[in-house]
C-alpha cells in the first residue's frame, strides 16, 4: 500500500497551468490546461482533481513544488501563492525550482541523443524567456538523464537569441512556436508540466543543490509599472507578490 506522507504536489503557471502528484518514485497523477489568464479560476480545481486520481487529500502532502517561471506576472503570482499557502497550512516542505528546467528535462527525454537544449517560452511584447542547457547521462535511460543550466534565464527578442538558441540540438517552448521562422522548433514541448518540475526537484535535491527560494524570475517590470533600475540580471526579489 502506498505511504501517503511521502507524496509531492507540483504546481506550475509560468504559462499553462499545470499541476501533477508523485510518490517519489513516479507520477501518479496530472493535469493541464493551456488556455491563457484564468489560473486562478482552475488551479485549486486542478489540484483537486489530481489529488482525486492519485487515491489521495490535500492532508497526504508531505512537500510541494513550485514552478518559478519566468512568466506573465500574474499567472506566476497565483502558482506560488497557492504552493506557499498550502505547504504553509498543511506543514509539508516547500522547494522552488524554475520552470525552464523542467521544460528542458522533457525535452531531453524526448529525444535521447540530444547534448544540448534550448528552451523559449513567450514572454509577450515580442520577446521570449530563454535558457540553454547541457543534458548527462545514459541517454539509453531516460529516467537517468538530467540537465545542466549553462545560461541563466534571460529576456530578449527572439531575432538577438536566435544564432544562440537555434545552435543547441533541440529547441522548444511556447516562444519557438509562436516564432518558427526566427526560432524553428524541433519538438513540440510548449509549457513546464508539473510532473517534469517534481522530478526536476527531487533530482536537484539529490545532488544537493539548494531549491529553499520560491521567489519568481520577473525578468523585467509589469506592463502597468512604470520603469526602474533592476536590482541585478536576473531579477531575483526586485518584486514581492
């Protein structure tokens, strides 16, 4: 019988809203949904309704995972206020983890020979987030590969990042679709799934790497917010939420 105090919930809005419950071991549950500007309409639903399949309630989590984006600031906002809210009520362990990550880790599954990876996801007023990794492991054994950061998560035109990002072996996210003849895709991996963020955290974790920040990539200032200096490149706490 499975032990439910061991069981993860993921939670990503950095694009679609995305949610995916584990044990540990696998995924046993997950849901998305891609229509845009409603996260907080669904989220809680979502989580429900994964929670409902995995046999399990809210009172079974012992840790929840939270996607950091970069994205639209609203839709991030309601992702990790809602994994703060529940880790805070229910006692589990919280842990931040971007969203790109587990974007990249899909793709690397998805396609075994690849050594290097670039995701895109849209950032809107023409412009897309961006980061590129390096993948290791057996590439025999999907479940044995992960991936390495080598760019920090950046904002720019998809025509300045092109050269860089079409040069990895296989590009993906939601900007290279919505841009594919600057940034021509080569899988069709659009949006973080919270399944992939879990298993992008608990792989970080057993390397010992430190995941306690669940503060937002903002990347650069809100529509509505007049200009400021950043406090540094990737604009990590220059915003509450």
């Amino acid at each position: 019988m499975r032990d439910m105090a061991e069981l993860t919930l993921g939670i990503d809005t950095s694009g679609a809203v995305s949610v995916a419950i584990s044990d540990g071991c696998r995924i046993l549950s997950r849901r998305m949904d891609e229509r845009a500007r409603h996260h907080d309409e669904v989220l809680l639903e979502m989580i429900d309704a994964a929670l409902s399949e995995a046999g399990a309630s809210r009172s079974d989590l012992a840790c929840v995972v939270g996607g950091r984006g970069p994205g639209p600031f609203t839709g991030l906002r309601v992702g990790l206020v809602t994994a703060r809210s529940i880790a805070t009520v229910l006692g589990a362990r919280l842990i931040g983890v971007p969203s790109l990550d587990a974007i990249a880790l899909e793709a690397a599954e998805g396609c075994p020979e690849a050594k290097t990876i670039a995701v895109a996801l849209d950032a809107r007023r023409r412009e897309v987030y961006w980061a590129l990794y390096e993948v290791s492991g057996d590439g025999s054994d999907a479940s044995s590969r992960h991936i390495v950061r080598t760019f920090e998560p950046g904002v720019a035109a998809p025509a300045d990042v092109a050269s860089s990002l079409t040069a990895a072996d296989v590009l993906v996210g939601s900007g290279a679709h919505l841009y594919p003849e600057i940034l021509p895709p080569t899988g069709e991996v659009r949006h973080a799934d919270a399944g992939f963020l879990i298993r992008t955290a608990l792989s970080a974790e057993a390397r010992g790497e430190d995941l306690t920040s669940t503060e937002p990539l903002y990347l650069r200032e809100a529509d509505a917010a007049k200009p400021k200096r950043r406090k540094s490149a990737l604009g990590l706490g220059d915003r509450p939420l």
